[in-house]
C-alpha cells in the first residue's frame, strides 16, 4: 500500500471511531401484546371476570354441551398470576347448586351472577354459596352475556338459538337483550330487529356496547334516550367485548381466531387465538385474559 494511501484511510477510520452513533429511527411500530401465561386444565372455560375487591378472576365452564341441562358446569377461581387456588369454586350439583351451561357474568355488591341458559343464577363471591336464580321461563333458552348497565342494573344477553347434543345451533327467533329491574322483573329492551343473535355486552359511558354473533357490526345503546348506534366494525362475527384504559373498543371473533379494534376498519390486536369467547380485561396489570372454549384454556396476554 503506497504511504499516501495508507495515512488516507487511517484518517477515515479514526473518523469513523469518533463519530457519535446515530439515533434510533423514531416512528417504529411500538411492541404488541405479549403472551405471559396458558392456563391448563379448564373445560370449555366461556368468560372471565375479575373481582376487583379480592384481586381474583372467575372463570365459568360449560363442561359439555353448550345448551344443555346437564348440571355439570362450574365455576373456577384465578389468582391473577394464572393460578388456579379452586377449580370448582361454584360446582352444578353440589351444595344445593344448579349449573348447567355457565357462560357471561357481572358482580354486584357480594353477588357473581351468570347467565346460565333459561335462568340468571346469584352465587357469594367470596363463598360461592348459592344465592338467588330469576328464572326467564320461556323467553330464553340461550342466555348469553352479562354486564351491569350505567343505571346499575343488570342486563343480559340472549342469543336466540339452542344447540343439539351433536353442538349444531338452531334459531328459535328469542334474540333478546333483557335488563332485570326491581323484583328481579325482566324487560325487553331491543329484540332480533334491532340486534341480531347479541352475544357480547358491556358498559360505556352512558350505555352498553352490544355485539352480534351474525355480524361485524358492534353497536352502542343509550338507556336515556334509548337510541342504537353503529360504533364500528370487529374482524367478524362478535362473541366478547370490553372496552381498554385508552378508550378503544376490543371485541374477539371465531371466524378469524382474532381480537381487533373496532373501528371503520378493524385493527388486530391479538391473533392466533383459536374460539376466543367472553374476555376479560384486566386494567390494574394491563392485560387481557382470554378463554379458548374449545382448547379447554385461558391465555393471558400483557399489553404494551
């Protein structure tokens, strides 16, 4: 190498050496959700709720056909770590307990009540002793989801089908969204030809978000005005619903294993998740929990 360009590309090095590193590109996509926990063991786990007083979730499971009477379905206590501490912490047929096919729930003051087919059932939150049952006779046969309403009652939903032993769903023209008011008295609040098949239901400001497991569309009841509005769109038919600590909409449909962000155009959230049903949220630790009916799971998953 000649003297001259030798003392050239010492200069350019020793350049090089000193220069500051650049900055990191700003703009990049921030990190998505992250899975932190599979809970084994459940039976067709449905939904979750968190018991904020006692930091525990509950978790129903169908155990068998979704729409039968067989009084084998029960309800499992979570430690926020994905700890199971009592697997059957409310059992159908034990301690004077009728439980068939546990699906959504709501807490009010001590109570954790679920809809369970043709009847709401009342259970202690802290002992799991049976406390009350609204029986709906022949109005339902497919109680759904359940959300306490901003007037603080309770509000259910009714998907209008039956399934057979073989789990194949049959309209019966039911679809219902009802709200218990005093004396455990059941009103109609919007029927098929407004929603059709609600499933998901959950607060929001004023009203309840309403989800429908026949379309995209997720839909917004105003109880003091009673007007329905369209909000946005889910990546397809909806089965849970919740709303996350920045505002936005989340709901989780089977048809694409997926939770998105309703909007105009949905936004994934949470992909890959096999029969997502009624998740929970979880804003103290910033995750959500979601059972996998037909994995026999929940997964946990922290937010960014």
């Amino acid at each position: 190498m000649k003297p001259a360009l030798a003392l050239t590309l010492a200069l350019v090095l020793a350049a090089c050496a000193s220069e500051k590193p650049k900055p990191a590109e700003t703009g990049a996509a921030p990190a998505g959700p992250t899975l932190v926990a599979t809970v084994q063991g459940l039976v067709a786990p449905e939904s979750v709720i968190l018991d904020t007083a006692q930091d525990v979730f509950f978790i129903t499971n169908i155990n068998g056909n979704p729409g039968a009477k067989d009084g084998n379905g029960f309800i499992s206590r979570m430690k926020p770590d994905g700890t199971i501490d009592s697997l059957h912490f409310v059992m159908g047929g034990r301690g004077g307990v009728t439980l068939n096919a546990p699906k959504g729930t709501a807490i009010t003051g001590d109570t954790l009540w679920v809809a369970d087919l043709d009847a709401v059932r009342g259970f202690s939150r802290l002992t799991g002793a049976p406390l009350a049952t609204i029986e709906f006779g022949r109005r339902a046969r497919f109680l759904n989801d359940m959300a306490v309403g901003p007037d603080g009652r309770l509000y259910v939903s009714e998907m209008g089908v039956e399934a057979s032993d073989v789990g194949q769903m049959s309209p019966t023209g039911l679809d219902n969204v009802f709200r218990i008011a005093d004396g455990h008295r059941i009103e109609s609040i919007m029927t098929r030809a407004k929603v059709p098949m609600p499933n998901g239901i959950t607060p929001h400001g004023q009203g309840l978000l309403i989800g429908s497991f026949s379309e995209p569309e997720v839909r917004e009841w105003r109880a003091d005005v009673d007007t329905l509005i369209t909000v946005g769109k889910a990546s397809g038919t909806v089965d849970g619903i919740g709303v996350l600590g920045d505002g936005r909409i989340v709901a989780s449909s089977w048809d694409d294993s997926t939770l998105a962000v309703v909007g105009t155009t949905p936004t994934p959230l949470i992909t890959g998740v096999a029969a997502p049903a009624d998740f929970g949220i979880d804003h103290k630790r910033h995750r959500i929990l979601i059972p996998q009916l037909t994995e026999n799971q929940l997964v946990i998953w922290q937010l960014p």
